[in-house]
C-alpha cells in the first residue's frame, strides 16, 4: 500500500515502522467480525479494530486509523501481535511492547502505542461482554 504520503509521512521513522506502513496485511475494515472497537486518542486521531476469534483464538485481525505514520505503524504492530494470539495472550501485549518491537517510536508519538493496545483491549472487551 506504499504510496506518496506513507513515504512522507515515514521520514524519521525506523525502518520497522516504514516496512509496517507499507505493509497491508492488517490495514482495513472487517463486514462481519466477532468484535470491534473504536477509539479516539486525545491528539484526535481515531483508531478501530475488527477481530474474528475463533475458539478463544484470533483467527484474523483488522485495525483502521486515520492517524499519521506511527499512529499506522503502532496499530499495525498490535496487529501482528496479536494475530493468531489466544485472548488472553492478546491481553498481555503492552505499549511498551509496541514500543520495543518498532524500535522505538519519536517522544512525541509514544502515546501512539497507548492507542493501539487500549484498541485492541477494547474489541477483546467488546467480546468477553458478548460471551
Ligand atoms: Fe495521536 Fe498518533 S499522533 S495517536
């Protein structure tokens, strides 16, 4: 999904962050999920996960965001973590988690990471209430 504003949006990024970004995989909305979620960071960035689980498992995966580059990147990360992870493995990943996996994210975009997980946790929630 590489295009002109994913690469200015990546300058200064690691180069996990830029492989993430242009990487599709887990980018979109899901029709028919077993859960979602939505999420409103406080710069204004909003953040959705869709998940299909599947015997306690995630068995597929989905974010959509309208953020900027680490915003993409972090939703991303928490993405593929949380690929194929029971849902109670999905619950231990962190912030700092994301954080580590990228390499490291600018001071100014850590709370990127906080929006990512607090996400997914939310589309988990959306599901434990549901069962
Ligand atoms: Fe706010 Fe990334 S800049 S979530």
């Amino acid at each position: 999904m590489e295009n002109k504003s994913n690469k200015e949006e990546s300058r200064g990024y690691p180069k996990e962050v830029i492989k993430l970004l242009n990487n599709p995989k887990f980018f979109g909305r899901m029709n028919d999920p077993t859960s979602s979620s939505y999420l409103k960071g406080p710069c204004g960035d909003s953040m959705e996960f869709y998940l299909v689980i599947e015997d306690k498992r995630i068995s597929d995966i989905k974010y959509y965001t309208n953020g900027c580059g680490a915003t993409r990147a972090c939703a991303a990360m928490a993405a593929h973590l949380a690929y194929g992870k029971t849902i109670k493995e999905a619950l231990s990943i962190s912030a700092g988690e994301v954080i580590k996996r990228l390499k490291g994210l600018p001071e100014d975009h850590l709370h990127c990471s906080i929006l990512s997980v607090s996400t997914l946790y939310r589309a988990i929630a959306d599901y434990l209430l549901k069962v």
